[in-house]
C-alpha cells in the first residue's frame, strides 16, 4: 500500500461556476476577463482585476483594478470587508466568499484554503425574532426585504458560484406587482438606512448610480446573508397581494 499524502498546509483553490482551480505558492493567481481564471468577455470587468499570492506563508487577495470594488466575505456572512481599488486582504478563513459586479453583471466566487489561520467558532442561536429582518442595527421591513429579493432573485436561483445577470428596476417592479415609482422609493429607503450603517458604495455621482446602486445593494444582501432562497416564495406572495389589493405601504 501506498502511504496517504495529508494534504499541504499551504494548498489553496478557487471555485467558480462549477470549476475549481488550485492556486500554487509559488504563484500569482489572476482574476478578471483574462488571466489564470477568465472569467467572462465582459468589457465592463477589468483585464486583471484580483490577484491572489502567497506572501511569506500568508494568502493575500489584491484588487489590482482601478474601478471595480469587490465584497469578501466569510462563507456565514459574519464577517464582511469591501476591497477597493488598490487593496489588499489576508485570506484567513476555510472558504472565504468574494462578490462583485461589472456592468449589470454579478459574479460570485469562493476561496478554500486547507489549513486556514482562523478558526471559526459557532456563535449561540438567538431566539428573539421580532418579525424584522436585520442588517447590523438597521431593521428591514416586509416590503423592503421583498424588494432586495426581487433585485437578488437570478443569484438565488443560481446552483453554486457563477455569473447573474440583475433585473432593472423596471423588471424588478413588475416582478412584485409595483408601480416603478412605489419600488424606487423603496430602494431609496434601503440604500439610505445602509449608507447611515456604514455600508460602503450606495452612494454617488449621477452617472450611473441607479445601475451601481442596485448591484451593490445585492452584493451586501448576498454577502451578509440579508435574503436567501429559502425567502423565494415571498415574491410570488408579494405579487399576488399586490394584484388582489392596494394595501397601505409601510415605508
């Protein structure tokens, strides 16, 4: 018999849409619309848009884009961290999640490493449910939640890491039942309670907000596990109400 080799402490790999590539030591590992992993012919993404690289034993994944930003994540969505132009993050966990966009397109994409530096620990469950979803101190009402939901829906529905294409707002209306007036007021209010939090990136020029906006609410709605599939049905419902009656809004 052959003696089994444990696998290397300094093994790390990346998953993308159902394919995985293992990242040497010794390497610069490049993500954008070209590099070790091409992701997609989109001219909205960088040639080169992250790098990943071992640096005297630690893992590092670098944004070396000069426009894009992406969202790192833990894969329980309890640690968050938006990595702009020019920075750098140590990868410290089992599998860390990073999510970004480029045009209306959102991609998804995870990191495992064999022998991670942290460990994680299960934090105590909290029975105290009021009815409101919440991200940090900021409460979510129904409407609001469904609305994140109708923006998230082509990523939920999605099997694993990939790409999504997200709805216009437009889209995203007709999906519930709204008026598009009644669903931007909406995102207005969502956009605004976050950037009060301290969410990065719902805020700027005129050009192009409402597309930037939109994609990077669903990449900290994704990343901090704000929807899920299992909250999918609540679109069907939420269309429904709307066609049976004109209820008062909660916003």
């Amino acid at each position: 018999m052959h003696p089994v080799t444990p696998p290397a402490t300094d093994q790390l790999s990346v998953e993308f849409a159902g394919e995985e590539f293992e990242v040497a030591p010794d390497q610069v590992f490049t993500v954008g619309r070209e590099g070790d992993l091409a992701i997609d012919d989109n001219l909205f993404l960088h040639r080169n848009f992250l790098t990943i690289q071992n640096v005297e034993g630690l893992w590092l994944l670098s944004n070396v884009g000069t426009r894009l930003s992406a969202t790192v994540t833990d894969t329980g969505g309890r640690v968050q961290a938006w990595l702009a132009p020019g920075a750098r993050l140590p990868l410290v966990f089992a599998a860390t999640t990073v999510v970004f966009s480029a045009g209306p397109t959102t991609y998804e994409l995870t990191i495992h490493a064999a022998e991670p530096t942290f460990r994680e620990t299960q934090p105590p469950l909290d029975d105290d449910d009021d009815g409101l979803s919440t991200i940090g101190e900021v409460p979510l009402t129904h409407s609001q939640k469904v609305m994140i939901l109708a923006l998230a829906e082509p990523v939920l529905r999605r099997e694993g890491t990939g790409m999504s294409e997200l709805p216009t707002s437009a889209q995203a209306a007709e999906r519930l039942g709204w008026t598009l007036t009644r669903f931007n007021r909406k995102l207005d209010n969502v956009c605004d309670k976050l950037d009060r939090s301290g969410v990065p990136g719902l805020r700027g020029g005129v050009r192009s907000y409402a597309t930037n906006r939109r994609v990077r609410l669903v990449e900290h709605a994704m990343s901090a596990r704000l929807v899920t599939r299992d909250d999918l049905p609540l679109l069907d419902l939420e269309k429904e109400n709307s066609h049976a009656m004109n209820g008062e809004d909660d916003a």
